[in-house]
C-alpha cells in the first residue's frame, strides 16, 4: 500500500498544486495589496526652454504644480514608500493643446516593486504669453513715527528705478513699484533695507512669483533724512491806518503756534516766526480786516514746516471806532440764578461771547472780562429742549453794553 502511494504520480502533482496555492494563499494573507494615497507631491517641469526660448514665458493654472499620487502595492513595499520618493514629471515636449501637460508619475527606488500608480490631476495646466519687461520707478512709503521732536524730511532710495520682467497680464496690471520702511522711534538720518513689492491701480499687492527684476543682490536701500522739530510763536505786523474815526486795537493769528524743523543749529536761533507788516494791511479799514498769509514765505533759510500743510495761517486785525471796546467772554463764567430744579442746563455753543461796550478811552483801557458780572435769570423757563436767554451784563462804571448779549440754553431732565 505505501509502495503503491509513492509511486502515484497523480496525487504527488495534486499534492504540489495544493502546496502551491496553500502558499499563495499564506503569502496574500500575510502581505495584501493595499493603496495609499500621497498628497501634495510637488510636480517639476522639465524642458521648460521649448517655451521660453520663443520669448514666452508660462504660469502653472489651479495649483496643478502639485498632484496627489496614488500606489498600488504590498503592504511591505507600500510601508517603506515616502513622499519624497515619488517622482512627478511634467515634460513641456508633451504639451498638448498648448495649454495641457501630461504628468508622469514614478517611484524610481522601487521600479517593478508596485502594482501601479495615478496622478490627480493627469496634467499641469499652464498658460503660456509673451515675456515683457516694464521699467518703474521705485516709491518709498514710511511707517510708524520717530522719536518725539523729529520728523521725516525726506527720503532718498538707490537704485530709484526698477526693470522688472515676467508675463503680460502681471506686466501691465503693475502702477507702481514700492518700498515700505519703518521710522518708528529714529532720532537721526538712518538707511534701510528695503524690500520691493508691486501694486495695481487699486492699491491691490501682485503676486511676484512669476516676476524678476534687476535689483541685484545688494538690494534696495532707502535713506531716511530725520530734521529735528520745534515749536514757536506766530507774531504779526500789520501796516497802514484805519479809516478816520477808527482805530486798530489788536492782532492775532490762528494758528498761534507753527511746529518747524531743520538742523539743531538752525533751530537754536528761532525763538518766533514773523509775518511783517506789508502782508496786513489796514490801510482805509473801518472793520475788523482778515488775511490768509502764507507762512512759508518767511520761513528762515535751512527752516520748513513739519507739515507742509499748515502753511495758511489766518490773520486777524481788529478795527473799532473810537469809544468802543470789544471783549470776549467765556460763556463758562456766566452766573446762572433760578435754575429749574430736575434738569441739567447746559449751553449750545460753548464759544466766548463777544461783547461790544461804549466809554471813554479811559475807562474802556481798564475794561477787561474780569471787570464784568455776567449772569442768566432762568425763572419760569423750563422743558426739555433750547431756550434763548438774555445776558446780564454788569460793566464797570463809565462803560454801557452797546448791544444785548444772548446765549442758548439747553435743559436736559435729570435721569432718575
């Protein structure tokens, strides 16, 4: 019988098929075919000169410059496989449609070792336009404040001018080419590095990826002129005489300050900025006269404003007829008898009154708002909302109100 066994032909070829599909079995058991999936795999393009040797240059469309790779494999070869051992290609001597790249996608430490592997997308989506070159030149904006008592004078950047280069659309969509830098707390004339970026017509920050320019590697560098600041009185001349019967009593200027700058020496010698005389003329006035001088003009050589824009001052030279005096009086002072009781009174225009009295020169030259009693009588005047008062104005003797004086109250009722 066990002769007969080992000499069957048959069941040993049926007992080494089983072997073998019983191992088969084991092995796919033990180490499946599995996928996995690798996101973000960066995709390089090759042959980029068939485009770019024709003045042309491209831009990668929808992010496909990364794809995600997906690999069949055992699980044992599947768990040694990294990202970094992926290999996406994009060969511009495939182009087709001449927007449309085939990506192929390789894992060379393991050829032959995977069942398969895909790409998503299958193509790198490019655009293709002319290479053009514009040239701009370069802007500085600052940031910031410097130290108190400084200001910027100015700024200065080498190189000015900047030629940058990149596709058509970006080329024609840029308005400026510009440096930002930050003063904040510089107290002396100091240099930046600068970093250049591009802006459309809309203000809007382009996208420079696709941009070279001739910049160079020493970069931009931007100067920054720090003046020191100061601030001095406005005096004013005026010239000419009034008309017969008037007289000029006083001037003053809005505003009473000016804050310049320029070199400390310089600054040391200012003690005030002087308007003279031929820019006020009063010659012939029987009113107040008001002139809109522009100060620059008689800024001192080396000497400018901190702001250009307060170069208009306003002027006034005050004119009255002979016997009277104006005197301005804070609303704040006024005395307030019989205030309604539950509301909170309060003036609408918080201004000096201006008060126009009679007298003898003698007696109006000792006429001065702490010479007056001021005072409103709120008896019977009540309600929410606005109410006209007439002023009690008690002058020193010799001197009479020319006009009655009247402010605008308003009552608020108290909230409980």
């Amino acid at each position: 019988m066990r002769k007969r066994l080992s000499n069957n032909i048959g069941l040993k070829i049926i007992s080494l098929v089983f072997a073998c599909l019983l191992w088969f079995a084991i092995v796919n058991i033990d180490d499946p075919v599995n996928t996995k999936q690798y996101t973000n795999v960066p995709v390089k393009a090759q042959n980029e000169n068939m485009i770019t040797n024709d003045g042309k240059i491209y831009q990668v469309l929808n992010d496909t410059n990364t794809v995600t790779v997906t690999v069949t494999a055992k699980r044992s070869i599947l768990k040694n496989i990294g990202k970094d051992d992926i290999s996406a290609v994009a060969d511009m001597k495939n182009i087709q449609l001449n927007s449309l790249v085939p990506i192929t996608i390789t894992i060379p430490a393991y050829e032959g070792k995977y069942e398969s592997v895909a790409s998503s997308p299958l193509n790198m989506q490019i655009s293709i336009e002319e290479n053009e070159s514009v040239k701009l030149p370069i802007t500085v904006t600052t940031t910031g404040t410097p130290r108190d008592g400084y200001f910027v004078e100015s700024t200065n950047v080498s190189p000015d001018n900047v030629t940058v280069s990149g596709p058509k659309s970006i080329i024609d969509s840029i308005a400026s080419a510009v440096v930002n830098v930050s003063v904040s707390g510089i107290s002396s004339t100091s240099s930046f590095d600068g970093t250049l970026n591009f802006y459309d017509s809309r203000n809007n920050l382009i996208d420079d990826t696709l941009l070279t320019e001739n910049v160079g590697t020493e970069g931009i560098t931007v100067t920054v002129n720090v003046l020191q600041t100061k601030e001095v009185p406005v005096s004013v001349s005026v010239s000419g005489d009034p008309a017969n019967g008037y007289e000029y009593v006083s001037v003053s200027s809005e505003p009473e300050y000016v804050t310049i700058m320029g070199k400390q020496e310089r600054l040391d010698k200012i003690d005030e900025i002087k308007i003279p005389g031929e820019a006020v003329s009063i010659a012939g006035a029987s009113a107040t006269v008001e002139t809109v001088v522009d100060i620059s003009n008689y800024l001192p050589e080396g000497i400018s404003l901190a702001d250009a824009k307060t170069n208009k001052v306003l002027v006034t030279a005050v004119i009255e007829s002979y016997g009277t005096k104006t005197v301005n009086y804070p609303v704040g002072s006024i005395q307030v008898q019989n205030a309604p009781d539950g509301y909170k009174l309060t003036y609408q225009d918080t201004g000096d009154l201006s008060l126009k009295f009679q007298g003898s020169t003698e007696d109006l030259a000792k006429l001065s708002s702490g010479s007056l009693t001021a005072s409103i009588d709120m008896t019977g005047i009540v309600g929410e909302g606005t109410h006209v008062v007439t002023v009690n104005i008690t002058p020193p003797s010799g001197c009479t109100l020319v006009s009655d004086a009247k402010v605008t109250v308003v009552l608020t009722k108290n909230q409980t």
